[in-house]
C-alpha cells in the first residue's frame, strides 16, 4: 500500500527503531510512547484493521502474538506484566490503519483504559 505510514516502515522508506524483525512481521519502538516499553507489532502484509481480518491470516495473526509473548520473555516483562492492545477503529482511536498491536510494559497499567 503505497500511502500507507507502516508499510513505508516495512520498505525502510520512513526509519524506526526497529526491535524484531523477520519474513512476516517488524515491531519497532513507538514514535510517541506512552510506556517505558511501547513496542508497535504489526504483519508485514497490509490489513488495514482487525476488522479486517480474514480467515487466511489466522496463522499470520498467531505469530504476532507469538512474536510479542517471546519478545516479552525475552525483555524480562513476563515477571511484572505486559500489555498487547489492538485498537479498531475510529472509537478504539486507530489512527493508522495498518493492523498493529501496542506492547506496552514497564509501569502498572490501568484498567478500564478510558
Ligand atoms: P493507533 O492509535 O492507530 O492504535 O496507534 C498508532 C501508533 O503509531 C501511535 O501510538 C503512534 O504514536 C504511532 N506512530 C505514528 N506514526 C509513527 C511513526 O512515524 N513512527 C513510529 N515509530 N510510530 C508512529
Ligand atoms: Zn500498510
């Protein structure tokens, strides 16, 4: 998707402090982060949101998760906590519409989120 922000990451068009990478998936540090850990986990294929999902990307899908738990042992967060978040669509705040999820660690994290 040529005007997309997070496939301009993914061709290295716009840079990012990028933590993970691999044939399927980046994750790269938020640009405006809202946690002393807020990592950005996406699928290197352009699904705009959730939303969006289709049954073919189930194992996609599966790997972001994966990539994130692993990252998340790997980082020592398992212990305190972590949090992975999808925001979709215009009530949830999606402001990018490529499909990300927040890593988010480092502080206690409220809940409900507002
Ligand atoms: P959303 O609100 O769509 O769930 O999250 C989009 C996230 O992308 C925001 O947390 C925002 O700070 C981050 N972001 C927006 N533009 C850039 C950018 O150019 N580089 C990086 N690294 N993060 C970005
Ligand atoms: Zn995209």
């Amino acid at each position: 998707m040529q005007d997309c922000l997070f496939c301009k990451i993914i061709k290295k068009e716009i840079p990012a402090e990028i933590a993970y990478e691999d044939e399927q998936v980046l994750v790269f540090k938020d640009i405006n982060p809202m946690a002393p850990v807020h990592l950005i986990i996406i699928p290197k294929k352009h699904i705009p949101a959730l939303a969006d999902m289709d049954e073919k990307d189930t194992f996609l899908m599966g790997q972001i998760q994966l990539t994130a738990a692993r990252l998340a042992v790997k980082m020592g967060l398992a212990e305190e906590g972590f949090r992975l978040v999808n925001n979709c669509g215009r009530d949830a705040q999606q402001t990018v519409m490529h499909i990300h999820y927040h890593l988010l660690a480092g502080r206690p994290l409220n809940w409900p989120p507002g």
